[in-house]
C-alpha cells in the first residue's frame, strides 16, 4: 500500500519505520527543516533503540521517503496517519490546533476513498470535526478512522510489533477492511470499535496507567511509615492475575509526554461534558506529591541543611532508554536542589545533551563514579540498567558521606547498609 504519515515525532516515525518495514511505501511529513534534514540523512532526532537501524535500511530500499511538501507526501495515499502533538492548553484541555491544520492541509491532495487514520491522542469526538474540515477542502470520498498507539518511549520498536492490541476505530466496513489488511502482520489482539471509543480507549488506559503508579506510590507511603517492605507488598498484591504486576513500581513520580497530558485531557474532556474526575484529580496531585516527598526525604538523609551540600544525581530521563526530560521528575528534584544552594552533578547515558539546555548551574560528568566523587549524597532518579550493578564498596570510598536516596528500589537496603551506608528508598 501506499502511506503516508503526517507528522515524524515518536509515533510518526515509529509507525513509518514500521509500515514501511513490512514492505509498504512511505512518505512521512515532517515540516521542520532541521528536523526534515536530519531525517533524510537517516539520522533519528531523539534516542530510541533501534528505530535509525530500521529507518535507514527503509529509506535505502526505497520504501521510506521524508518530504516537507503535503501534495508530494499525500498524493496517491491509500491511508493518511495523522500523527501529530496534542500538548495541553494552559487551562488542561488538549490543543488539537496541529490536528486540525494537518487535516486542513492534505485534505486537497487526497485520493479517491482514502482512509484518514488519527493516530494522535485526541478525545471523543475530534473526528467528526476532522472529517468537517476535509471535507471542506475535497470533493474526493473518504473514510475517517482511528487506531491509538500504545507503544512506550524506549521500547517502541517491539511495542509497535507486539502489542496487546490494535485498536482499529471505525465507522464503516471499507475502513475496517482497509485497516485489517494493513495490520495483519502485526501480533496482538484486533478490536473492532467506532472512532470515538476507540480514542476513549487511548486516554482511558493511559490513564490508569498512571492511577496504578499513583496508587502503588501511595502503598508506599504508607509502608513507609509503619517500617513495611513495598516490594514485598507489592509484589503480592501484584500477582492477583486480576490486579497485575505491571505499573506498580514505586517511584519518584511519573513523567514523560503523555501520562502527565492524558490525565490532564480526560480530566478536563469529563468535567466539559458534566462529570467531575475526582479519582484522576487525586492521581495527578498524588504524582507531584510524590516528587516532593522525595525532595523532603533527601532533605531529611542531608539532616536538613542543604546549602554547600554535594548531590551526585544518577539519571536524567523521564524513564530508561530514552533522551527525553518532558515532565522528568528529575527536574523539579535538581532545581530544588540548586535553589537551596546544593553543588549538583549529574550522569545519565544519553539525556545529557538535552539538559544542558534546561539546567545551567549543574556539572555533567563522565559516568556514574566521577558524579560521586566527593558528593555527600547519591539520588537515583531514572533506573539505568547499568546503574543496578555499580561497585558500591567504590562508590563508597568516593563519597564525602556515605548517603543513598533510591528514588526507583534499584538497590538492596540490607547490602547497603551492611556496606555502611546511609539508604533511603521508596517504602522500603
Ligand atoms: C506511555 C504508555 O505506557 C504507552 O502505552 C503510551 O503509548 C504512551 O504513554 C503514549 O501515550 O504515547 P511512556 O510515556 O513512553 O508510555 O512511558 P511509560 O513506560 O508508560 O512510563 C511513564 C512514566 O511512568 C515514567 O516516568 C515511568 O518511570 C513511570 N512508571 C512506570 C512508574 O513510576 N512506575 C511504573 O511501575 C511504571
């Protein structure tokens, strides 16, 4: 078939690297011209295992082409992703400006029965004012659907390959058909639903996503206080096949582009049509609680007295395996901090670059000993792989004073103690 995608951010490119890896032709719409340049290039604007591998090869098959120009990148199209941002508005509702003006601009260079497919998050009832704004622009017949994405930041090749389910949002037979057939090499689970469920099923899911973590958060705040282990709490609670394991790993909040904004939109998306989301009110004020336990709980291990202090801090990124620092819990952590007259350095493997932008007063150092050379606490935020192995007994004889805050449960309190150490996690 022929593609194209508008739009070349994580889902965008995800999708085409994807699509046109079993074979189809793609032409993604990207009108940055930084951004378009480094595409056609091959190289992927952010860090995510895999995807500049897979997104090459594409491109040097011929399968997968980057154009700024909309009549080039739609004209022939049998399906149209749309796979633009949905930030939020500063009053929380969902900006759906880049949706309507992407639809505004392929609607005249759309083929015959083309099917236009929201892939953006976007609430119930965008398509029908979609599909007005097309159909404004174009006398051609065409189809509005909508398939929501479900991949994660740093796992997004396989998550677009196997996930639980595909979502093909429809309202009518061809739609189906069409969508089916372009899906059929993917594994998971298909529904079949209208276009409006469908985008419903996007924000519903993200979020109890985040009202599992707000909830496991809140487990162990309470453990915290009555001396209870949460792991083991959880790790019990977790394997009623019912509840779940996933998502419930305690932390120092939830970030990244999506949780934050999903639950923000549907809360807002409710009370607009007369229902007050009381349980996603709580989770989202739970999650920034959370972040400021953490700071109080580093502030307490420093006794209180935080100016002149050393902080070595072990991870930038909203999560592992990706670069990206939107609503990373690690930030309001680090300004805090700097604020209080702290002397910050921090490590991560591939977020340095960004924060370098956003943080001014800190020292980016080499890897995760050099960060604690001197430091008179270690703070864990993001759970890199390669910080679960570090040589403690090293990192010991570095440090001023041998105190851990283990904003993610990465380290074993028992070895650590035994090794001298001063260590404070989450519920533990
Ligand atoms: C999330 C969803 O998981 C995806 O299914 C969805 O497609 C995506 O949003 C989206 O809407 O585009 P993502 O934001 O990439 O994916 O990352 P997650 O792995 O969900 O993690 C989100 C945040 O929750 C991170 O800060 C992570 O550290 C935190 N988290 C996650 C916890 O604190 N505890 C957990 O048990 C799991």
């Amino acid at each position: 078939m022929k593609l194209t995608v508008i739009g070349a951010g994580y889902v965008g490119l995800v999708t085409a690297a994807v699509f046109s890896d079993f074979g189809h032709a793609v032409s993604a719409i990207q009108i940055n011209p930084l951004k378009l340049s480094l595409l056609r290039r091959g190289e992927v604007p952010f860090f995510e295992p895999g995807l500049s591998e897979v997104i090459t090869r594409n491109m040097k098959d011929g399968r997968l082409t980057f154009t700024d120009s909309y009549k080039e990148g739609v004209n022939g199209a049998e399906v149209v992703f749309i796979c633009v941002g949905t930030p939020s508005s500063d009053d929380g509702s969902v900006d759906l400006s880049y949706v309507y003006k992407a639809s505004e601009m392929l609607a005249p260079f759309l083929g015959k029965e083309a099917v236009v497919v929201v892939k953006s998050t976007v609430p119930p009832g965008t398509a029908q004012k979609v599909a007005e704004i097309i159909g404004q622009k174009t006398k051609e017949k065409f189809y509005i659907a909508s398939c929501p994405e479900f991949l994660r930041e740093g796992s997004a090749l396989s998550d677009s390959l196997c996930p639980d389910r595909i979502i093909i949002g429809v309202d009518c037979d061809k739609a189906k058909e069409v969508l089916l057939e372009l899906h059929k090499h993917v594994n998971g689970e298909r529904i079949v639903t209208d276009v409006a469920s469908a985008q419903m099923i996007k924000y519903a899911s993200n979020a109890f996503l985040a009202m599992k973590i707000s909830f496991a958060n809140s487990i162990a705040r309470v453990s915290d206080l009555v001396g209870l282990d949460v792991e083991a709490v959880l790790k019990g609670v977790g394997t009623d096949s019912r509840i779940g394991k996933k998502f419930l790993l305690p932390g120092v909040g939830y970030g990244g582009s999506c949780f934050p904004k999903d639950v923000k939109g549907l809360m807002r998306f409710s009370s607009d049509k007369g229902f007050r989301f009381g349980l996603l009110e709580e989770t989202e004020s739970l999650n920034k609680d959370q972040t400021a336990w953490s700071i109080r709980a580093i502030t307490s291990l420093l006794g209180g007295k935080i100016r002149g202090k050393r902080v070595a801090v072990l991870g930038l990124a909203f999560k592992p395996n990706t670069d990206d620092l939107r609503e990373a819990p690690s930030l309001p952590i680090i300004s805090y901090l700097l604020d209080k007259g702290a002397v910050v350095s921090c490590y991560d493997p591939v977020a340095m670059d960004h924060a370098g932008k956003l943080l001014k007063k800190v020292r980016f150092g080499k890897d995760a000993y050099d960060v604690c050379k001197d430091a008179d606490i270690l703070v864990l935020v993001t759970e890199w792989n390669e910080f679960k192995e570090l040589t403690m007994k090293r990192i010991k004889k570095l440090m001023k004073q041998p105190l851990i805050f283990d904003g993610r449960n990465v380290y074993d309190k028992n070895h650590l103690t035994e090794l001298g150490f001063t260590y404070k996690g989450i519920g533990k």
